[in-house]
C-alpha cells in the first residue's frame, strides 16, 4: 500500500460528491418540469421528438400506464437491437464493417441483446473479434443511452409516488425518457467522449491495421468508434466494452488519469441521484442520509479491495514472488492488472462497477485474491444500493428504506410512516417482492448452472475444480441478475475459433439462462417499484410528530446499513462461503 | 393512449433514437475527434521510416521466431510461432493473448489466486525473467527480486508499459548487448517514464515501445 494509492481512493470520493451536488440539483430541476440553463438549447430538439411521438408531455400516467410504457418501449429496442445484430452482413453496404464480421449465433445474441436491453451488458463475446462497427454504434450504444434512461425515468417516478400529494400520475415515461436523454446523458457524453479523446482513446472508422514490429513481428492492431461509446458505457452504467477487455484496453482507457475519469462518469449519476432526490423530496437531508449510508458502505468496499490486492495472492507467493512495495514497483498482486492503473486505480475501479451495476472492468476480476473478489461477490449480494446503476440505484435503495423503516417501526411499536406517509401491508408486500426477486434469480440459475451438465461446459479450463469453478458460476449469475454485467471472465457461453464468427457456436444453455435471468431481474424489480410508488402517491401526508421515528439521522444511516447487509448476507452467505470465502480464508493451492 | 398508438409510439421512439444516438452522435464525435486530435484519434500509431512499427498506447512482443536448425523454417506450436526475447531490446510483460501481444483479439488470463495453474504460469514467468536478466544483473537475480508486473500476466494483454523496477533491471542487460554505458541507457528510462494523472492517480510507468525506438536512434536497430 501507498500514500498515492489511498490518496486516490480518497480524492476520488471527495471529488465524486462535488461534482454530484450540482448535477443533482441539475436533474431536479429537469425532472421537476422547471426552467434550466439548457432549456433554450435543447427546447426545440425536444419539442421536435414529443411531434415525431405523437406524445403529450404533460399528460400523466398511473403506475400502470408507466409501466407499460416502459415495457413496451424496451419490447421494441429489444426487436430492433436483435435484429441488427442478427443481419450484421446485411450492414456492410454502410461501410462500418470493415472486418466483414459475420453475425454472432442465435443464442448468444439473444443473450447479448437481453443484456444491453436491461442495461447489464454482460457480454459472452468479445467485441473487436464480433461486433462491426454498425452493430456497436447503431445497436448497442443506443441501448446503452436509453436503457439507462429507462433505469432513471423509474426511479424518477418512484421518487414522484413517494412525494406525491394527490391523484395517482407518476409524471410521463415519454417525457422523462426524452428529458433523461437530451438533457442529461447526451450532453455529458460529448463532453466526456471529447475529453476522453484528448488524453488517447481512439475514435475511427478505419480497418484493422497491421503494424510491423521492431523486430519483425507482425501485429494486427483492433481499432474503432470507441470514444463515443465509451463516455455512455461508464456514464450510464452500462459497462459493456467496445473491446473484449473492457476498459483494461489501452485504447478505452490509456492513462491513469482517463481511468479516475471514467470512474467518475460511472458514479456520478447514480450519486447525483441521490441528491436530486432529496431536493425533490423537499428535504436535502433525506439524501444526506442515503448518500452517507452509500458512501460509507462504498469506502468500506474499497478499502477492503485495496488492501487484499497490495498484500498480494497464495498464489504470486507459491511462485516465490515479493509482494511488498520496493523501489520502482508498488508491487501487490499485478495477475490482471495493467501497470499504468496500479493496485489502487485497479482495485478502486472494480469497486465503483460493482457497486453500482455498471460492469465495466480495467483488471480481471477473477485474478483478484479472495478477499478482494469477495468485494465484488458483497457489492452485488447488496442488490446494487450502495450507488447502484443509474436510477436502479435509486429506487432499489428507497426500497430498502420502506423496508428500514418498517422494521424500525415495528422495533418502536408505531405504525411505520416514510415522509408523512403511511406505510401499510400492500407496500410492504411489494417491497419485500421487489427487494427478493433479484437474489432468488441469481440463486436459482446459480444452482442450475452448477448441477447440470449443460451449466459446467462454461466453466474455464483455469478454473476446472476447486472453489474458483464455483465461483465463476455464481458470480455469472449473480451479476446477470444483478443488471451489472461484470465477470469473472473465465465462464463462457460463446465457443470462437475465429475472430468474425465463421464457426462459432453458442453454449445455449448459459446463453438462455443468462439472457432470462436479466430480463427477469430487471423487468420485474421495476413493476414492483412501480406499484410501490402507485400505492403511495395516493396517499395522504400526515404532519410529523414526537413519535415519528427520523429518516434523516445517523440512527437512520446505521439501521438502513444493517437492514442492507442483514438481507445480503441471509440469502448469500452459504453460497459466498463455498466460493470466494473459502478462496480468501485458504493459503492452499487448488 | 391505445395500445395500439403506444406501440406506434414505441417503435417511433426506438428508431428515431437509434438515428440520433447510434448514427448522429457517433458519426459527429468521430469528425470532431480526427479534426481536433488525429493522432489520438487514430490510435497514436508510429511510423519509422514511413512503415507502420506499432502504437505507442499497445503492448508489442519484442521477440524474434526460432528457426529450426533441422527445416530452416520457423519453429511452430499449435500452429503459433515459437519466439525468443531479443535481448536488445525491453520486454513487455506477459500476456494472456494468444499468441502473446495480440492487439485484435484481447483476453484476460483469468489465472485464480489460489490456483497451481497460476503458480506455474507464475514461476515459469520468473525463470524466463530470470534466465534473460539475471547473467546481466549485478550479484544475479533471485525470485524475490523479480518485480511483480515482470512476472504477473497483464489485465488487457497488451499493456504498453512496465514498472520502473522491471525497466531498471533489463537496463544492464540492453547496455551490456548494445554495448552502450549503464547510465546512458538509464536515462533514456528515465526520458520515457510517464507520470502519474494529476500527480497522484496511477502508477508511473516506462513505456516500452517508445524507449526501443529511443535506443534504436541511438545504437541502430534491424533494419
């Protein structure tokens, strides 16, 4: 460990809450239908798109009406994207296939188009060896821009129930889509794909180019339009690289400073979120609270992570390896790290994509010691609160702060109220549903995954045996579940003897059960928060009195943890123990 | 609104997006990108004697085939090229691609921490390490002097850079084969090690590529 290397876990935080404040308030005024600095820019584009819809902005919708909208929305990105990528030969005329890339089977493109749908991005393909430059920027970087959107306008309209006054509207899904794209993440996204550019992330329609070596070797060196979906990658939380190693690449992410940058871009969304909520609210200190809960469990993670790394793996210390810092050389364990980001740039990263349901990786995940791939395994066992995916984040945690305060209720014996309002058996109900269908996904396939035949052909020929095959199997599913799309990169679901895809077969089995796992996480946590807030935005707000418990004091922050760790370790704890924890409590070799 | 007129609406809504943020944007950002920094936007590719040598941003083998001295031919496994390190020059670290270095298929390893398989592919690390630096190295090298990026496989497979340890100890042996003073090789590390973002972030690292070309002007390469 370093005084640089926890400098930057530090100075990360501090500059994350800074730029979040401002933007937060930002999007409060976006989603409050008030004025803004951008509105004489970006009215009339706005104005163009509710035409071409044929949509009224300002008529409301019920849970039900929104929710439908919603689906029926992702039904048609989802035909559409599964359609491009299905005649990905049929685009060449365009001239954005230079590599003349075939298309990818069936079963792995479903699997590819349910996860870019349900913003998870969990990618059995390798990009530059599948995907034509038509498929990456028409297919998937508009997925990547309007699944994300999708994830905020729901939790716009969650936050709307909690503090609606009367009637049932949750505000119009065509107008928080539109609003959430023009004036949120467009913008930020030329900026940062710009900025990015200047420090070295490449931008091009050319062809592969072959470079001859100093000393003879030839080397075909992958190029594309990555910039323009890098910057929506990280700032929608997506996390699906343009190339097979994510931001790992030197062309996504060449420097350690473009690697601070992109951690930012994942979070700062999700964090502004948290304060537009307490503008919204009425109230900035219920999102003080949230946010010191977030933060705090975040820098939790990320100590951790940092300091299993530096002390370096069983494994590097078998070999006879000297893992401590010398001169020249921060040591730690470097297996799946690139020199340029270090043991803390590397550490750190993984655990602001595992927070938040993101995925993107610039170290292997499954090269990191047990410990530090137990940080991982913890994030996503909290179901993606602490930050969590843009606007997943959001209306996962409020979630679990009806269940707090339920719970706090019940400790003190008085009816449970959240911001005046009465919280009664229905949202409870719904609540719990929506908070378990994600865990119970993730397990389920995980236990179908690891019994059957058909489940154990993913798993690597590095991992055959011993808990590091398990692991790998559940962290698949968990984070498809999950909506976050990183991996312990070794289980596959897609069989490439060729870069183009002449030949290439699909594991169905793993290619199914994962596509259905994210629609099935996704979709249904989002109709439960959905009804949640149909069932509170009809409710009467009664004045707070003596008995009232706080939502906004550190007593809070303290039992809303608790509730978040005491659920994640109920339902994961006996898996975690046979993979990850066994790995990092062991010195033995397997 | 019908249902019918929401799925109208839906299907408008998908291809009028996909217009603006799979064509317009892409398209706009790469024609800003290639006027406003065409270096970067290209890939920072570098050209010697206007033939296309590499990028400075990707990792490349420095290492020559092995002929077979039975066929004449180069030596293949797996239909791959058998190399060898050129002791002239800087080696990048190890790589998961296959074969080493591959900038168009890039994989993780994937090595477990609690793997033998990892161990080996460790230690086999160290003892190549070992063997092309350790007869060059003051009072030799053992295990434990090896710096862990020399011996620990990359995340991208093409990392372009080492540490400044890895950098400092192939320095005896690039001098000795060049035949150039210690110092002076060193201060051509020094010349091409970058650092840290804003002075803090990351680690600091020697580039490998632009160092080989350095010592290449200064003590003539291949060709």
């Amino acid at each position: 460990m370093t005084f640089t290397g926890w400098l930057t876990i530090f100075g990360f935080a501090v500059i994350l809450t800074a730029l979040a404040m401002p933007l937060g308030s930002y999007m409060a005024a976006v989603y409050s239908g008030r004025r803004t600095f951008a509105d004489r820019v970006l009215g009339v584009p706005e104005r163009f798109l509710y035409r071409v819809l044929r949509v009224d902005p300002t008529q409301g919708q019920d849970w039900k009406a929104y929710g439908r909208s919603v689906i029926l929305f992702s039904l048609a990105g989802w035909l559409l994207l599964y359609l491009i990528l299905r005649t990905q030969t049929l685009w060449s005329f365009t001239g954005l296939n230079p590599q003349g890339f075939h298309s990818a089977p069936w079963d792995v493109t479903f699997n590819t188009t349910s996860s870019y749908v349900t913003n998870t991005n969990w990618q059995y393909y390798g990009g530059e060896t599948t995907m034509s430059y038509f498929s990456q920027m028409a297919g998937l970087t508009v997925q990547n821009f309007v699944s994300a959107a999708t994830g905020i306008a729901v939790a716009v309209a969650l936050i709307r129930g909690i503090v609606g006054r009367s009637g049932r509207s949750l505000g119009n899904f065509w107008q928080d889509l539109v609003r959430t794209v023009l004036y949120v993440l467009l913008p930020i996204s030329v900026v940062f794909s710009l900025v990015l550019i200047s420090q070295g992330t490449i931008q091009t329609l050319s062809t592969y180019v072959t470079a001859h070596g100093l000393t003879g070797l030839s080397q075909v060196i992958a190029l594309g339009p990555v910039a323009s979906q890098e910057a929506i990658k990280l700032l929608g939380t997506n996390g699906g690289g343009f190339f097979n190693v994510n931001s790992a690449h030197p062309f996504e992410n060449p420097t350690g400073f473009t690697n601070l940058v992109e951690m930012l871009l994942v979070l700062v969304i999700p964090a502004a979120l948290v304060f537009t909520y307490g503008r919204m609210t009425g109230s900035r200190r219920q999102g003080y609270a949230i946010y010191t809960t977030m933060m705090l469990m975040f820098l939790g993670a990320a100590i951790v992570a940092y300091v299993a790394e530096a002390h370096g793996s069983p494994a590097q210390h078998a070999a006879g390896l000297h893992t401590g810092v010398i001169a020249g050389s921060s040591g730690g364990n470097m297996e799946g790290k690139d020199q340029r980001f270090g043991i803390a740039g590397s550490a750190l990263f993984d655990v602001v994509t595992t927070v938040t349901s993101c995925g993107a990786v610039n170290s292997a995940l499954e090269s990191f010691t047990g410990i530090g791939g137990a940080v991982p395994f913890a994030n996503l066992s909290a179901s993606e609160v602490i930050f969590g995916g843009v606007g997943t984040g959001l209306y996962s945690i409020l979630l679990y702060v009806l269940l707090a305060v339920f719970i706090g209720g019940l400790m003190v014996g008085r009816t449970p109220e959240y911001l005046g309002k009465k919280i009664e058996a229905r949202e409870i109900k719904l609540t719990a549903l929506g908070i378990l269908v994600t865990p119970l996904a993730a397990l389920f396939c995980t236990a179908m995954a690891v019994a059957s035949s058909a489940g154990r052909q993913s798993i690597s020929a590095v991992a055959a045996g011993g808990p590091q095959a398990f692991s790998e199997t559940f962290y698949a599913y968990l984070s498809q579940a999950n909506n976050n799309g990183s991996a312990f990169a070794g289980y596959t679901g897609f069989v490439q003897p060729v870069a183009g895809n002449v030949g290439s077969h699909g594991i169905t089995f793993a290619d199914l059960l994962g596509g259905l796992d994210m629609l099935f996480a996704r979709f249904a946590p989002i109709l439960f928060a959905l009804a949640v807030a149909g069932s509170l935005a009809g409710k009467r707000v009664s004045p707070a009195g003596l008995g009232t418990m706080r939502t906004d004091n550190p007593t809070f922050v303290v039992l809303l943890i608790g509730v978040i760790v005491l659920v994640g370790a109920l339902t994961f704890f006996p898996a975690l123990l046979l993979g990850p924890i066994v790995q990092g409590l062991t010195g033995r070799l397997y | 609104m019908g249902i019918k007129r929401e799925i109208l609406t839906s299907v408008v809504a998908v291809l009028v997006l996909t217009l603006l943020l799979g064509v317009a944007y892409p398209l706009a950002i790469t024609g800003i990108g290639q006027i406003a920094f065409p270096g970067n936007a290209n890939g920072q590719l570098v050209y010697r004697h206007g033939r296309l040598v590499g990028s400075d941003l990707i990792g490349q083998s420095f290492a020559t085939p092995v002929i077979d001295p039975r066929t004449g031919r180069i030596q293949t496994h797996d239909g791959i090229p058998v190399t060898t390190p050129d002791p002239r020059y800087f080696q990048t670290r190890p790589s998961g691609t296959t074969p080493p270095d591959n900038a168009a298929a890039t994989t993780f390893a994937n090595y477990g921490p609690n793997s033998r398989i990892t161990e080996r592919a460790i230690a086999a690390n160290i003892r190549a390490y070992i063997s092309l630096n350790g007869p060059y190295y003051p009072g030799g090298l053992t295990a434990a002097r090896v710096p862990v990026d020399a011996a620990d496989t990359s995340a991208s497979g093409i990392d372009p850079d080492i540490s400044i340890a890895n950098a400092d100890i192939q320095a005896h042996r690039v001098a000795t084969v060049r035949h150039l003073p210690l110092a002076e090789v060193l201060r051509l590390v020094r010349t091409y090690t970058g650092g840290r973002g804003l002075g803090f972030v990351g680690n600091r690292t020697v580039n490998v590529l632009e160092l080989n070309l350095a010592l290449d002007r200064v003590s003539g390469g291949n060709r």
